[in-house]
C-alpha cells in the first residue's frame, strides 16, 4: 500500500509585518497628547502570528509561509522569528531595496484595547504568482488579512479576478481548504467588496466588532453577545457563496453557521480585567486554536472552544504570541476558570 510521502502541512499567506507596540496612559484626542508608559516590538500581520502561535501550541504539522519582506532590519526579525519556530520560510521573499511592513499598536494601559495604524510596505505588491502551492501541496491554505493584502486584493486582469479569489479558486481545484481571515484596513468597506473572493472560499473567521461595522448591525442584546443575532450576521456573510462555514468570534463567545444551516455555539470565558494587559493578536490567536481543531478533525465546538481559550491566553500579554503557552495549558487555564 503505497503512503502520501509528504507530510501534512498548512500554508500561510497573506500579511507579513512587525509590530511596534506602545502602551499609554489614555488615547489621545486628535491635535493632544498622551503619555508613552512602555514600548515593545514584536511579529505582526495574520499568517505571521498565526504560524507562532501555531507553533508555539506544539502542533504537529508542518508550517510554512508564504508573503514579502524588505531585506532590512524589521525583514530580518521576521525571518529569525520563523526559524526560532520552525516555520518553512522557502516562499517567504527577502527584497533587497525594499521596507518590511509594519503597524504601530497604540494600547491604553487601563482597558487593553488597541488601536493600529499600519504601512504595507513591499507587502502592497505581494500577488498570486508569489504563492506555489504545488511546491507544498499544503492540507489547508490561510490567507490573511483580506482586506489587507494590496495587490492581492485587487482584480488582476491576467486572472479576470482579484489574486486573491485566484487564489482560493486554485486551492479548491488542488484539494486544499482555505480558511480566509477578513480584517480590512478600510472599514468602510462591506461584504459586496470581499463577495468575490468568499464565494470560492471554505471557511471564513471574523471578529464580532468587524462583523457589526461592516453589516452596520450590533451582535449584542442588553450589553450580551447574542446568538441570534451573530447567526444572522453570519447567513449575510454566507450568503456570498462560502462552501462550508462563517466563523464569527468575540471574547463572550464564538458561533459558527454551516452552510447547510448547521449553527454551532460556544461561551466565552473572559479574562480577568486584572490579567488582561492587551488584545493585539487576539483575533489571529483564535484562528491558531480553531485551525488546529480543524486541521486534527476535532468537532466544531472543540475547535470554538479551543479559539476562545488560545485568544485567552493571547490577552494576558502586550503582544501576539508571546503569552501563548501550549494548547494543552490554554485549555487547562480555561477549565480551572470554569470550575472556580
């Protein structure tokens, strides 16, 4: 009986930058000041942090990436990041001449909540022909952030379509899931301008606040994430042709909506407001523990629950990843805080 020789792999593709994370004392009023109490760099961007946090869970699956950075200084922190990680950095380009994305994460010390002001960087020209998904024959394929991807997200007249729909189209043919993250620099956008791209896409995840800005509806009922509410938005974003479900997620809980009708449902266990120190990364540490359930098969609500509990951890530290211990000790914190 002959065996698959390649072993299963998940490739990331998508945003690769640097996080320049300030922590202050408020958030300033535009044309006032606020004060700077500390400062640290860290990885950024979807596939970049979801990849660490991938790993640092202790997966045990083949990661690669698959994006652009300068050949500078931030470039070379990228690139040292996967390979402390054991992340396949092949299609991962280092441009000579060219500047590494970056985001400036601004966090007001009392509440952890972020704000981001983000420069694309060579990753504006990262296009379909960059990604060799034959070279890999990846199990699942990430793309991250849609919205966020610059040339990817544009129609590409050798395709007819955006890079981006080529993209999960080319997949699809090839056998390979694709899980699309939605995080749009512009947030004046709505669903219209991703149905493209959607229609051709497995899964798609998204954040209870995006989800709400984007449909212009609120998916909380008397200050609580209600279900209902969250099933409706997902049908919306369903409704654009995704093949098997919409992922909707927030700190109060996550929902999935099948495209059968199927819904799935999970609580949230918040973090404590005196652990909580940040929020950055929060969403791509959800989609870290959600992947890792799908890829191993595990059900729906094990692959929620294990989301909410990665995006757990993730807020008991300023940055992305670094707060992420194993996936056994994120579920391990996870029931000690159910049974206290």
């Amino acid at each position: 009986m002959k065996t698959d020789p390649t072993p299963p792999a998940l490739l990331a593709v998508g945003t690769f930058v640097v996080d320049y994370h300030k922590v202050l004392d408020h958030y300033p009023e535009e044309r006032s000041y606020a004060r700077v109490i500390r400062e640290r760099v860290s990885n950024g961007g979807a596939p970049l942090n979801l990849l660490i946090d991938l790993a640092k869970l202790g997966v045990d699956f083949e990661l690669h990436a698959a994006g652009k950075v300068g050949r500078d200084l931030d470039g070379q922190l990228v690139l040292e990041a996967c390979r402390k990680h054991g992340i396949h950095t092949e299609q991962l380009q280092a441009v000579e001449g060219a500047s590494t994305g970056y985001t400036d994460v601004f966090t007001v010390e009392s509440t952890g909540r972020h704000t981001c002001f983000h420069s694309c960087g060579i990753g504006d020209s990262f296009a379909r022909r960059d990604v060799k998904l034959r070279a890999i024959k990846p199990r699942m394929l990430f793309l991250g952030s849609l919205g966020a991807l610059g040339r990817m997200d544009r129609h590409n007249p050798e395709f007819g379509r955006k890079g981006a729909t080529q993209l999960v189209r080319d997949a699809h043919k090839q056998g390979i899931i694709s899980v699309i993250e939605l995080a749009p620099i512009d947030q004046q956008t709505g669903i219209k301008d991703y149905a493209e791209t959607l229609a051709h896409a497995d899964y798609l995840i998204l954040s209870d606040r995006l989800a709400e800005s984007m449909l212009g509806m609120s998916l909380y009922a008397e200050g609580q994430f209600d279900v209902d509410l969250a099933r409706m938005a997902a049908k919306r974003f369903l409704d654009c042709g995704l093949r098997r479900a919409v992922v909707i997620q927030s700190g109060a809980g996550a929902i999935q909506l099948d495209a059968d009708g199927g819904l799935h449902e999970q609580s949230g266990i918040l973090l404590p407001s005196s652990q909580r120190v940040g929020s950055a990364g929060s969403d791509h540490a959800f989609c870290a523990g959600y992947i890792e359930g799908l890829f191993k098969a595990k059900s729906v609500e094990h692959c929620l629950m294990q989301g909410i509990a990665v995006a757990r951890a993730c807020r008991s530290h300023l940055t992305p990843s670094e707060g992420i211990p194993s996936l056994e000790e994120c579920m391990e914190r996870v029931r000690q805080a159910v049974s206290t």
